[in-house]
C-alpha cells in the first residue's frame, strides 16, 4: 500500500477542530495509507521552520483549516500557504481548504478563493447543526482524492520497481504506461502529470541500458573504453545527441567510479570537435564551463584551456546565445579561471605551446593512430606503462623510471612515447636519483631544458595548450584548423569583456599594447586599472615600462610608479626595471643597490649581469666591473656583449692588449648591432697599442658604418691626434662630435687638439670644462698624466703641460 502523505495548515486557537478532524480520517489511516503531519509532532529542539518545510515538500495533500485566527496569522498565510501554492501549481500537491469557522475566506488578495473548499458548499463546520455530518463529509471527500492519487502511484510504481516478472513482460508494461501517460499529455496537464512521464522515460532508458550500466561499473576493462569511446561519438557530432550528452553526464557526475583522467579525455574530444566544426555549439560550450566550474583538479585547467580556445575560434558567434554568455560572465568572479585567463593570454601572445621537441617522430608511432591515444592523460599505473615495464630489458629500474617519468613536466604524449620505448631498448639504464643525469634520456631532455622550464613556470597552462598544438600540427589524418596560426588572443576577441574581470581586461589589453611597442595606449589603459585598483603590482610595473620605454623615456616617473610597489611585494622584475631607471638617471649606487638584490633572485639573468657591469664601470669600480663580466662568460661562453664590455674594461685598466683581444674575439660573432661598438673598443686599443696601421684600418670600418656616431667620431678624432696622423682631421672628427654631445672624456681630447695646435688658451678653457666632469681630481690628474706622452710627441714642453695640470688642479679645488 503507497503511503500518502498529509498536512495540516492551522492556527493553534483551532487546535481541537484538527483533533476532531484527526478522528475522522482515523479510518483512512488505518485502511488507505495516509499519514498525517502537523507541527506539534516536531520533537524538542528540532528546527520548526525547517522541519515545516521538509513535510510540506514531501506532501501529496495538504489541508487549510481556515479560520479568523488562520487568516490573521502571517505565518499560516505567508509561509506555508504561500509554500502549498506553490507545489500545487506544479502538480505535486494537492491542496484542500477547509472552513472552520466563519471568515472571509474569499477576499480576492487570498490565492485560495476560488478553490473548492470542505465541507460541502463551503459552509463552515460552526455553521452544521450536525458537526459530526461535516466531518464526515470532508473524510468522505479526502477518501476520494486519496484513491486518485492512490491509484496513479501505485500503477507507476508497479512498472518501475516490479521486478518479478520477466524483463520483456516489465518492458511491455512500462512502454504501455508509459505511451499511455505520454499521449494523453497536453496544455491542461499538470507539472505532476509531466515529472511523471518524465519519470516513466527515465525508468523505460535505464532499463534498456541499465544491464550493460552495471556491466561497464563493474568490469574495470570495459570501464576503461567508455572515455575512448564517447571521445569518437563527440568529434564526430557537430550537435551532442541525447544519448552521448547523458554518457558525458554520466561520467562526469560519478566520480566514484570514473577517474578524472576519463574527464579529461571527454573534455579534449569536445574542445577537437569545436576546432573542426563550422557550426557553433553552444551546448558543448556550456559543457566546458561545467567540467570547469566543478574545479576537479587537472580537469578543470583542461576545460579552461579549451574554454579559450574554442571562443578564439568561434568569438564572432557568442552574441546570439544569450545563456551561454551569461553563464561565460559568471567566470568574472572565479580568481582561478581569472589568473588561468592571464596565464593563457601570455602562453598566447609569447608562443609558448610552441616550446616543445620536435613531435614528427612521436604521433608516427601506431600508438598514436588512434586521435584519442594523443590525449590520453598519463597517471601511475596506467596500462601502457604497466605493459612496457613487464616487457623492458633487466637492465631498468622500472620503478626509478615510473616515478621520475611521472613527475617531469613533459606532454603527457610524450611520456607515453618513453613508456613505448622502452621495451625496444631505445630506453638505457635508468637508477640515477636525478634522472637529468643519466644517459637514459639524457639528450631528450636536452633538447627540452627550455620547455621543462616553460612548463615548469606556466603549469599546467602551457603543457595543455601544447597538447592541442602538436596534434594540430603533426596529426596528418586530421583535418581540423590550426587555430595557433591565427594568433589571436583572448583580448583581441568579442568575448573578452563576457570572460574577462574588468581589471583582467585593461591589464591584458595593455599588456598586448607593450607587446606591440604602442607604449602611450598602453598607459592609458593601465591608468584606468590603477583607478580602480591602485596598489595592482603587475600594473604598476607594466606602467612603469611602458614609461620607460617611451620615444622619450620619463624614468623619473617610472620609478614613482615602482616606489609604490610595498616592499614585500617587489619581484624581479621591479627590481630590474628600478635598476634600468637609476642607470639611467646615472643614479649608479641606487641602480647597484636594487640591481644585486634583482640578481640575488635569478642568478643568471643576463641582462641583470650586463646592468651591473654598466654600473661598477660608472663608478669607477673596475676590479668588481671584472668580476661581474667573468661571471657573466661563466654562464655565457663567447657571447659578443660580454666580450665587448671586458674589452672595455681592460681598456680602463690601461692593459690594451687584452682589451684588443677580447674586441677580435667578439667581432669574429658578427653581430651587426654591436658592430660600431667592437669597432670603437679596437680603435681605442690599436691607438694606445701605437699600432696606426691597425687603428686605421677600424676606424675606416666605423665610419663606414655610422659617420655621426658620437663615440666614433671622438675615436677616430683621437686616434689621428695621438698616432699624430693628420691634426687637422682630427679636429675635424673631434669637433663634429662635439655638436652632438659635450661629454667630458671629448672636452679633454679637444683641450690636447688646441694645445698641439697652438691655442693654448682655447686649450685651457676646453680643460677647465673637462676636470669639472669628474667627481674626484685624481681621476682627471691619471688620465692627464696618461696623454702626455702622446702631446709632447707636437712639442708641448713637459713642464709646460704639468704646470697646465696644476692650473686645473688650482681651478677644480676653487670651485
């Protein structure tokens, strides 16, 4: 017998009307199954409101005692008749008022006035000379409803518990009933009527295909097809059918019995199908937000992936979908998806996915035949390592190789080639703890020390978009678009402002505007995220190098931006850009200071190494400027920048063979943009060596490059002067180098042209400007005492030339 359950809506005054009431159903409770609730059964410190609701939402009949005292309680009519309404307008209760006593019951505010109420011609029970005659005519009633509703469960109940009967006769009874109920719905049928077909059509699928459901759930072999298998339904539907949309659903909602490498597998195979299809699906969309919003580790980074790449694709085909771009807002509010969202806009923008070996070789292993097999995720004890570990030769350590192979940051494709591999021997000894070391896969790894080093910082972002990219590029069954070619990016589409928070917006915005050098657009859009959001790291030092790399660089400003920056909080790069702004400003013991602790935090940052050897140069600081630049060759053998500056810093330390030999060892790197600079440092080196042959011949080649370079035109002027080649044309070249910039190493060489030249006042007034430039007189006095060897070649009388030293000495104390 079905249990019908019933409620009692009533106001404590009318208490013994519901216990009279109570008595009358007695027969119904002991006959028809009903079973009666009102709140006085709540037990002692159970929640009244929460306990009211649970009873009437499992309610199949639901009674109103209506009264004055009824109509006057805000609970009565508020909460639980509004809840009553509400379950009888959807067809799962059935909701009877009953009139106690005399009230107005059918003021038209009351959502009950026009239905039919008990006893009989809604004449209150006060109102019966024979009040046990309307309680019996409210049981006679109940009893009739409770039949009907009695009757319809048990018939649906029968068809989807019984089984007793034979699967083909409980197949015929449930298609019966349920073609019965489907057919005779239509525009007057209840929600009830509908949950119930529903329920039928639910009833009449699983038992299809509940036999092969139990099968599949408990045959781990078969279990393991089910990914592999929706993942040929899904690329090869343009629209999910109802079938393989209820697998997925399936899969994805029992994570009991489906691992998240099976989610995976499914979100690949959606994310395929939305690259190769020309129709738009929002629905396989909407499944990707779901995989993603369940935040399943190494699933939901998947999902958001493929989320961005199918709106790259398909960016101009959002506005008609409504839903779907609501449910793409909601991501605004995800800090995850967001910071995933600017992870994937730089593996973007850099073509990071492209940092991976050469795949040719792998995806033509027959492994990969299948379009699955190159997405199927690596995890510990997965069948094919487990094959080839049982099959590889003795000498391997397979459990050394199992869990190094697990943990590198490799493409899960790639792995599974390794794995393949080793049964043919193409895998040597594996028992090293650092598995970088051992032969094994020593030169595979070689080859990927940059992408182990992507992957490592963009985890998991830029191993999973790289998965996509070498299917696409290497896959040659597969005729899908090559989205990556496009260079598209999340900022550049029409999706942007639905996915997108607003300070995620500007931010990528601005940053794609420095990566295009349009530095000016960039700072107005990051002035309009630091409105919002003034103390954002990330664009206070985006700001800052956008200022600093300006036509015309305000480095000044820059580092107010930057300042701002609180102190636990500055990184690197801040520290780098606060070291290229101090250099700049020749602020050199600033620059130092922020420079050592940005080289403190990556050691071998080149251009780190390369800003602390412009400042030790600065300052005068030569035996620290040598060290740094050794350091910087230590870890970049023969690069010309570093061998260019060491010439130069041999230059300083008045050892000019050196200084030409480092200058000819960075010009056999033929590197064009350093090429006026090599040239230069062998000028100044072959000048001092005495070598007029050699110091000619480079000067030639520097003017053959650039005629108005500043540091050429001062060379080659000093050079004519001190080889005392031609003093005209020295002061040619001096003078024109003098029009572009007054620094103090020309104004002395201009000072040596006048002397030789017999302008012995002129000579002083270029001197007197000169030793103003040094900070100590010591260093003007040693660079003096150096030339005059070069000047009393023209006659300049020794003593003449030091008492000239000791008038500057006179005039740079004075002032």
């Amino acid at each position: 017998m079905k249990t019908i359950k019933l409620f009692y809506s009533y106001a404590e005054k009318d208490e013994s009307f519901r216990e009279e009431l109570e008595k009358s159903l007695a027969i119904l409770k002991r006959h028809d199954g009903l079973h009666e609730w009102y709140f006085r059964k709540i037990i002692p410190g159970g929640d009244i409101d929460e306990n009211i609701m649970v009873e009437l939402q499992e309610s199949d009949i639901i009674l109103l005692l209506l009264s004055r005292d009824f109509l006057a309680s805000n609970y009565c009519v508020d909460v639980e008749v509004a809840k009553a309404i509400e379950l009888y307008s959807e067809g799962k209760a059935v909701v009877i008022p009953i009139i106690l006593r005399e009230c107005d019951w059918q003021h038209e505010k009351l959502p009950f006035k026009n239905m039919e109420c008990l006893p009989k011609s809604a004449l209150p029970i006060t109102k019966w000379s024979d009040q046990d005659a309307a309680f019996n005519d409210i049981t006679q009633s109940l009893k009739k409803v409770i039949l009907a509703i009695s009757t319809k469960k048990s018939s649906v109940e029968k068809v989807l518990v019984d089984n007793d009967s034979d699967l083909n006769e409980s197949l015929e009874s449930l298609v019966a009933l349920f073609s019965q109920e489907a057919t005779a719905l239509n525009y007057n049928s209840s929600q009830g009527d509908f949950d119930t077909v529903q329920e039928l059509k639910r009833a009449l699928y699983n038992k299809l295909v509940g036999v092969l459901d139990d099968k599949i759930l408990n045959v781990s072999a078969l279990k393991n097809k089910v990914a592999k298998s929706l993942f040929e339904s899904i690329i090869s539907l343009e629209v999910l059918d109802d079938l393989t949309y209820q697998e997925i659903l399936k899969v994805r909602g029992n994570q009991r019995d489906f691992s998240w490498y099976d989610r995976k597998i499914i979100v690949n195979a959606i994310t395929l199908s939305l690259l190769s299809d020309r129709k738009f699906a929002p629905q396989k969309i909407s499944v990707l937000i779901d995989f993603l919003t369940d935040f399943e580790d190494r699933v939901w980074q998947c999902a958001l992936v493929s989320l961005v790449l199918a709106l790259i694709k398909h960016h101009n085909k959002i506005g008609r979908f409504d839903n779907l771009k609501k449910r793409l807002e909601t991501l605004k509010n995800l800090d995850d998806v967001q910071e995933g969202l600017k992870v994937m806009e730089l593996i973007l923008v850099h073509g990071l996915f492209k940092e991976t070996i050469s795949a040719d070789s792998i995806y033509s292993n027959s492994f990969f035949d299948s379009p699955a097999n190159c997405f199927l995720p690596f995890y510990e004890d997965n069948s094919v390592l487990e094959e080839s570990l049982d099959n590889c030769p003795e000498n391997i350590d397979g459990e050394h190789f199992k869990a190094a192979i697990t943990k590198l940051p490799f493409l899960d494709s790639f792995k599974y080639f390794l794995c393949l591999s080793l049964p043919e021997g193409n895998v040597k000894e594996v028992k090293d703890v650092d598995l970088k070391r051992n032969e094994a896969l020593k030169q595979f790894i070689d080859t990927m020390n940059r992408q182990l080093s992507i992957s490592s910082a963009f985890a998991p972002y830029q191993n999973l978009t790289a998965e996509y990219y070498n299917f696409l590029t290497h896959y040659s069954k597969n005729k899908i678009q090559d989205v990556f070619k496009t260079r598209t990016t999340i900022v550049q589409t029409k999706v942007k402002s639905l996915i997108l928070s607003r300070i995620n917006e500007l931010f990528l915005t601005a940053e794609n505007l420095v990566n295009n050098e349009d530095y000016a657009n960039a700072i107005v859009r990051l002035n309009e995220l630091l409105q919002i959001e003034p103390q954002n790291m990330e664009a206070l030092i985006l700001i800052a190098e956008s200022h600093a790399n300006l036509s015309n660089p305000d480095y000044k400003l820059a580092l107010q931006y930057l300042r701002k920056i609180k102190e636990d909080e500055l990184s690197f790069n801040a520290f780098r850009l606060m070291g290229l702004c101090y250099a700049n400003l020749e602020m050199y013991d600033d620059a130092l200071g922020v420079l050592l602790l940005a080289k403190e935090i990556s050691p071998s940052n080149r251009e780190i190494i390369l800003n602390l050897s412009l400042c030790y140069d600065n300052l005068d600081r030569n035996d620290d400027e040598v060290n740094i630049l050794d350091y910087g060759l230590s870890l970049y053998p023969n690069d010309p920048e570093f061998l260019v500056r060491k010439g130069w810093a041999y230059m300083a330390k008045e050892d000019y063979q050196q200084a030409a030999n480092y200058g000819l060892r960075a010009l056999a790197k033929q590197e064009k943009k350093l090429l006026s600079r090599i040239y230069n440092l062998l000028i100044s080196a072959y000048t001092d060596l005495e070598d007029n042959s050699q110091a000619l011949k480079y000067s030639e080649l520097a003017l053959g490059i650039e005629k108005n370079n500043l540091l050429t035109l001062m060379n080659v002027g000093r050079m004519y002067l001190v080889c005392k080649i031609d003093l005209e044309l020295a002061g040619k070249y001096m003078y024109k180098a003098y029009s572009i910039q007054k620094s103090k190493i020309l104004l002395g060489n201009l000072g040596h042209f006048e002397l030789c030249s017999g302008n012995t006042d002129r000579a002083i007034d270029f001197y007197k400007e000169c030793v103003l430039g040094f900070d100590r007189f010591e260093d003007f006095e040693k660079r003096f005492d150096i030339d005059m060897k070069y000047i009393t070649n023209y006659g300049i009388d020794e003593a003449e030339y030091l008492l000239i030293k000791e008038q500057m000495k006179n005039y740079w104390q004075s002032k």
